[in-house]
C-alpha cells in the first residue's frame, strides 16, 4: 500500500499515536517474519497506518481485538 490516505479512521489512528507519544520500531521478531513471509512468495509491506497499531498494541493503549476492528475499517476505507 503505497497510498497515503486521509480516511477518518486513519486520522483517528494518527490521533491516539499522537495523544500517547507511540510510535513503530521494529524489532527482532518483525524482521524474522519479513523473511519469513519472503521465503514464502509472500509480499507483506505495512503501512505507516498498520505499523501505528502495533506500535499502539505493543504500547497497550490499544487491545488486540481492538486494533483488528481499526485495521479492518481502515482497509474499507482506503480500497479504490
């Protein structure tokens, strides 16, 4: 997704991002999975939007389910 969008859901995602200083940083395990999906034929490329949400769950401002429910309204929201 090379698109940047101004969706309502991706200001609000910018917002609690913003209102709690989180941001991503990508760890160990992030770069294993990278290559692993690579090895796979698999291209997964976040977002700045998708990267927000796991720094916000890792942050624990955010729940799990809660984050699959901000991605999924995000996803609707950015497709053409």
């Amino acid at each position: 997704m090379d698109k940047v969008t101004t969706s309502s859901t991706a200001e609000h995602i910018r917002t609690l991002a913003r209102t709690f200083h989180v941001s991503y940083s990508e760890g160990p395990n992030d770069r294993l999975a990278h290559h692993i999906s690579r090895l796979a034929g698999d291209t997964v490329e976040l977002d700045e939007i998708e990267q927000l949400l796991i720094g916000l769950v890792r942050a624990e401002r955010i729940t799990r389910p809660e984050m699959i429910l901000l991605q999924a309204a995000y996803l609707r929201e950015a497709k053409p």
